[in-house]
C-alpha cells in the first residue's frame, strides 16, 4: 500500500469542518498528481447490465447499465461506485475525470428515471447495482471487503438510502455494513424532493420517514462523510440536514460520521472540489485497513 503525508481524520472532523483544509487538498491533489498515481494501466468496460439477463421489462434492460472502470495490477484495489445527479429525473453516468489514474476502480451507475418510474424504483436500482459490484468486484481483481459508495445530489441520497437502511441490500443477502465507506455529496438526508412530489407533498416541506437516510441513523453504520456546499449557495436547507445527520449519528453513538461545508461552492459547484476529499478519505480508509493486517 502507498504512503503517504496526511492529515489525520480526527483533526479535520472533531467538529463540523469548513474550507480551511480544502486548499491544502485540493492543492496536493491538483498540483502533485503523482502522489496517489500508481502509474497503472487502466481498462474502461462500458454498459455492463447489472440486473439478470431474464428481467423483461425494456426500460430496465434499456437503462439499468454501469461503466467499470478499473486498473491492471496484482493486488485487489478499492472501488467506489457513483451515482450521479439529476433530481431522479435525469443525468447520465460517466467516470469523474477526478477519479481516473488514482489506483482505484470507479463503477458508474445509471438507473431508471421519473417520470417513466416512481419510487421506490431508484432505490432498488441502486442497491441492485451496489449488489453486482460486491458479487463481481473480484473478477476484475477488486476485493468487496474495499467497496465505498458515493455520488452527487440525487446520488448522494441514493448512496446514503442503500447504505444506511440495510433492507435494500439485505434482498441479495449482502450486509449494508460491509460497505467501507459512504460519502454523498450534498445529498437529501431528508425524503427527496422527489418522492415528495410523487405523494402530494411540497419540494419546501421536509420529510422524514422510510425514505429518508435520517431515519435509519445507527451506531453500526458504515463511516460516513457528508460533503455540502456552502449553506448560503445551497439548494433548500441541505447543508442544515446534513448538519442534523451529523448530529445525530453523533447522537446514535457513530464514531466516524464527519461534515464537510465547501464555502463558495453552490450546490452544483461543490463536486469537483468534493472529488478531492472523496480521494483522502478513501485513501486514508486503505491506509488504516492495511494497518490492521
């Protein structure tokens, strides 16, 4: 495993943290790439289904499709799936050019859209891909016990939803808590507008109920980091959800909950900034398993 000069994880997170740190990240990543490049090979695998071939529905087959992209190398590697944004409404997967060249795999995941679907729809679709990558991840020579999840908006609450109610992927016999880390970026912790609008109930009325990652908050959850923009550029409230996610896990006994607020992003503007914490976090997670060992 590499090694590297970090910051520990407890001084950046004793307390919700600002844009202190972020330049230093952000510098480190940017501008000495080298650091976390394992100078590798890389092999791109596009539109791989990941629901079984004898599903009939067309929307489905036609849309229920990830992109594996991942290194050549001997030793089993890490892997982040990412769902991307678009208010379940729309987006499109393709890998984070953030993501590429750092030594680690990136499963990128489209599933089914409103309004040619409801929920719970979006959340199967992300949990059924999640499933796939545990149950595939070591073909390609990943290992499932290094799986973190993690996406922007939209996905950033479909991570959280299949990460922290363990029904989802408890359908395919896969433990939630096996997930190595979750990391949405400005993700509803409340119910998702969406869902909201699909039952009657206002984008500016907040919800928590079954659909909701804040109703699943738990001492035994996978860690997690919450990632938003600035409060003031935000879209509705969501750097105060995750301020209460925060809180709360904290309050459920979850020792490694930690909150991120990038000051001066907006909500659409915070994702490549947040790409840089997604990678130390990660790396850092593969520094202390190797630790372990």
């Amino acid at each position: 495993m590499l090694q590297i000069n970090h910051f520990p994880m407890q001084s950046l997170n004793t307390q919700p943290s600002r844009t202190v740190y972020i330049g230093i990240i952000i510098g480190v990543l940017y501008f000495c790439p080298n650091l976390f490049s394992q100078n590798l090979d890389y092999v791109l695998k596009e539109n791989i289904p990941y629901y079984d071939s004898t599903e009939t529905d067309g929307y489905l087959l036609e849309r229920c499709k990830l992109d594996l992209y991942y290194p050549k190398q001997n030793e089993p590697f890490p892997t982040i799936v990412w769902f991307h944004g678009g208010g379940l409404k729309a987006g499109e997967k393709s890998i984070p050019e953030e993501l590429k060249n750092k030594g680690i795999a990136v499963a990128t995941v489209n599933y089914r859209l409103h309004p040619k679907v409801e929920h719970p729809a979006y959340i199967e679709d992300a949990a059924r891909a999640v499933a796939w990558v545990f149950e595939e991840i070591e073909i390609y020579g990943g290992h499932p016990d290094h799986i973190y999840v993690s996406g922007h908006s939209a996905g950033g609450y479909l991570a959280s939803m299949v990460g922290l109610d363990t029904s989802w992927l408890a359908t395919y016999d896969i433990d939630a808590n096996r997930i190595a880390g979750l990391i949405p970026f400005s993700g509803h912790t409340i119910t998702h507008f969406t869902i909201r609008a699909e039952r009657g109930i206002s984008g500016k009325q907040p919800i928590i109920d079954t659909y909701a990652p804040l109703y699943f908050v738990r001492k035994d959850a996978p860690p997690l980091v919450l990632i938003t923009g600035d409060r003031e550029l935000e879209l509705l409230g969501r750097y105060e959800e995750n301020a209460f996610m925060w809180r709360m896990m904290k309050v459920a006994g979850h020792k490694e909950t930690f909150l991120h607020e990038l000051d001066g992003f907006d909500h659409g503007g915070m994702a490549q900034p947040a790409m840089g914490l997604l990678i130390r976090y990660v790396k850092d997670w593969e520094i202390q398993a190797a630790q372990k060992k």
